[in-house]
C-alpha cells in the first residue's frame, strides 16, 4: 500500500459548488460542467421507456485498430453526469490515449445499486426499483460504449465521486470481473458488510485507490480510513490519497490525476 499526501488545493466548498451545479449550470459547457470536447449523449432507456442521458469522450490518440482503455465515471448525488465530463478529466483522457463515459445511473440519486443507508432515499417521486434501474443503466452504457469502440477488455477502469464513490465500490464488487481497477473517490467506507463487499475484489484481483478529502465537510474521511485499513487487512492490492485542505466539491478534480496515474499502472 502506498498513503500519500499532496499540498492543499484552493477550491470552493460543497455547497457554493452544488449551487453552482444546478440542473441549468449542468447543461452549459466550462468551469465544473462537460468539457466541450465531450459528447453530451442520450439513448433510450428501454426499461421506463425515457431518454436517459451520459457523455463520452474518446482521445484523438486512440487507433481505431487498437483496443483502448475505458473509465467508467459516476457522479455524485444531485448533480448529472456531465461533472464527471469535466475539463480535468478530458484533457488527462486525452493525454492517457483513454476513452471516458460517465452515465446518469436513471437519476440524480440513483445510487448504482448499492444498499441504501437510513435517511438516504433517492426521493417521494422515484421508482421503488430505483437501485435496480441505477445500476442497469450504468451497465447499459458500458455495454454500449464497448460496442461502439474497440476497448481493451483488460483495462475498464471504474471511479465515481461521493455517492459515486459508493456505487464504485458496490459495483467494483458485484461486476469484479470486469474491472482492472476501481477508485472511489470522497465515497466513505465503514459499512458493516465491508470485508464481505471487500472479497470478491481481492479473489478478482483488482486493484483500489481510495481518495479523500482531508476537509470534507460531507461525507467523513474515517469512512475512507476504515475501508483502507479492512483493505490492508485483506491484503488487496491498493494505495490511499488523502488530500489536506481539500472539501467534498473540489476534490472530484483534485482526485482525477491521481486516479488516471493509478489506473496507468493497473491491467487485469
């Protein structure tokens, strides 16, 4: 295993930067939204008969002949998946040769699947199979951008923000052999079916960063320590980024250099 911390990022805090992330401020390009060289997407949602939207971004260093690396990336509760589209990201998909897909996972707060905790509902107008209809469609959009592109099915990548994060480390388990390597990221840990999630990962072998940030005002960071220490205990391959001075908001950007050099050094 491998801690590290970095200097202090200036950023704004959680909640100017989930104000500033609105439906509407989502649908522009720049700043935290879709970066421009993304393509902001919809396809038909089969199941509740909808469009359901996602963004791809596929470097101009790839070859067509050649199988590429793929990031599945999941947004945070109450945000779309154009964040995960953002600035930072494109330009190191573009460095790293990779293609990037974030989806909607059905809803603002659809969680990808994982198990709900108390007082965490997804709201009064969402399905009651709304966990369900999260992952499928998370699932939906891999599938589709595997046929769209030639990826390499030995270097799919999955990461996610926050909520996100915690549908990373759902689905990292339930799909493990999918994955090269996973990184939650301000996802939180501590959940007392932790070492159970935990094993179908290290039977897989696939390898986890878990990054947070030391100030987040959100989402505690002992969360991530306990599931570093459970990861250290099971002796699964991984490394842990703790970042000083960074809050739950910016930490999605902080995070993506780290996470984009660790999935770098990681293929199935």
């Amino acid at each position: 295993m491998r801690t590290t911390t970095v200097p202090a990022y200036v950023g704004l805090s959680a909640g100017i930067l989930l104000t500033l992330l609105s439906a509407s401020a989502l649908g522009q390009r720049g700043g935290f939204g879709i970066d421009p060289r993304a393509d902001d997407r919809t396809y038909h949602f089969a199941d509740t008969d909808e469009e359901m939207p996602y963004c791809v971004f596929a470097s101009s260093r790839i070859d067509p002949d050649t199988p590429a690396p793929l990031i599945i990336a999941l947004h945070g509760a109450g945000v779309g998946p154009q964040i995960m589209c953002n600035s930072t990201a494109v330009d190191l998909a573009e460095e790293g040769g990779y293609v990037l897909a974030s989806p909607m996972g059905y809803s603002p707060r659809g969680g990808y699947g994982a198990p709900r905790r108390a007082g965490r509902g997804g709201g009064e107008n969402e399905p009651a199979n709304l966990s369900e209809l999260s992952e499928k469609d998370v699932m939906n959009v891999l599938a589709m951008v595997r046929e769209e592109f030639n990826i390499d099915a030995n270097r799919i990548y999955l990461t996610g923000h926050s909520m996100g994060g915690g549908g990373t480390m759902f689905l990292g388990s339930k799909h493990a052999d999918i994955w090269a390597a996973i990184a939650p990221v301000a996802g939180g840990g501590g959940r007392e079916n932790q070492a159970e999630m935990l094993q179908p990962i290290k039977d897989a072998g696939v390898a986890v960063m878990v990054v947070h940030g030391a100030d987040d005002e959100v989402v505690p960071v002992d969360g991530s320590r306990s599931l570093v220490a459970e990861m250290e205990a099971m002796e699964i391959v991984h490394e842990y980024v703790e970042l000083p001075g960074v809050t739950h908001g910016p930490v999605i950007t902080a995070s993506q250099e780290h996470v984009f050099e660790f999935f770098g050094k990681h293929s199935r």
